[in-house]
C-alpha cells in the first residue's frame, strides 16, 4: 500500500461504489491518482506501434486501452468516451479484437451490457495461436511442396519453410515452458495478470 494511501486510508465513495476497497463491483476501475492525459499518450503511442506492426489502427488503440485498464474490462460506451470514438468504431475494433482471440466478451451481470477482457494469460494465449498457425500453415506448405515436386526451385523452397516453422514450433514450446516457471517463480503460483 502506497504511503499516500495510508495516509488517506478511508475509501472515496466511489471506490465503495465501484469496486475499490469494500465494494461490490470488482470489475470497475478504481480511481487512482493518475494524469489522463499521460494515460492517454501511451494509449496512442503504443497503439501506434501496433498499428506499424500490422494490427488495425482503432483495434489497437482499443487493445491498449483494455490493456492500460486496471481491470483489464471496458464496457463499448468506456472504451467510447476514453477513446473519443464512435460506437461504431468501438464495434469494428472489438469484432477484430474478439476474432483473432485477443480479447472475449462477457455479460455484466444483470444487465443487457457487454465488457470486453483481455485474457489473463494474454501474451501466452496470442504466441500459443501463432504456434498453432505455424503448424497449420507448415502442414499445407509441406503437402504444397510434394504437389511441387520436392526435387524443384518452388518445392525446395516450399520445405525449407515447413522447416522453418517446425523450428518455430519446438523453439516455441520450450520458451513458453521456461515462461511459465519464471512467471510462477517471479510472481507466484496461479498469478494473474495478462502475461
């Protein structure tokens, strides 16, 4: 607990509200003490990098927004009013975000709103599908490489590829593996998180 939290140790009326110490609804973001407009900067300049990366520009700006959320969970109208967007937009981002499974949807309870998650294990749960792809792609690349003619230009190339992500794969499972155990060693069995 943060020395100017002690010293203030009585909860605001809108963390008992909102799910801060006492409250009911664990999935509201508490009210640090926060600059929005530096919270809004990173937003926009880590969205940025996604964006020059290949990711869709609202979808990564609304990924980074879940991502910068104590909670890890927005509602639409949420993700709206931070981001200064349309629902609209809001719409086509979560599509894209929920489809390439970076994110899920759940119902609040008791109500007709959705919020969207991150995962716990988010980074682990994104490189455990690009390792599936790997195997889907490498097995179609290595029936490509027979139909090809494996002694050819085209074929040859087609295998050294199939090699390439069945190296990818195995690399893959060992880092994950090493991943977990340094996760558990540095922040306990069972931590959540979005790693």
């Amino acid at each position: 607990m943060s020395e100017q939290r002690e010293a203030t140790d009585t909860a605001r009326p809108e963390e008992t509200a909102h799910g801060g110490p006492g409250g009911e609804d664990r999935d509201r973001d508490p009210t640090p003490d926060r600059d929005p407009e530096a919270v809004s900067r990173f937003v926009e300049r880590f969205a940025g990098e996604l964006a020059e990366a290949g990711m869709q520009r609202m979808a990564a700006r609304v990924f980074v927004a879940l991502l910068a959320s104590d909670t890890a969970a927005l509602t639409s109208a949420e993700i709206a009013e931070q981001l200064k967007i349309s629902p609209a937009a809001v719409s086509g981002a979560v599509r894209y975000l929920t489809n390439t499974g970076m994110i899920s949807r759940e119902r609040e309870p008791g109500s007709r709103r959705d919020r969207y998650r991150l995962h716990e294990v988010l980074w682990y749960e994104i490189f455990t599908r690009r390792d599936q792809l790997f195997l889907r792609w490498g097995k179609l690349l290595g029936e490509g490489a027979q139909t090809l003619g494996p002694d050819t230009p085209a074929g040859e190339r087609l295998a050294e590829t199939v090699e390439f992500f069945h190296f990818l794969h195995d690399e893959l499972l060992g880092m994950l593996g090493r991943w977990r155990a340094h996760r558990e060693a540095k922040f306990g069995p069972g931590a959540g998180g979005v790693a």
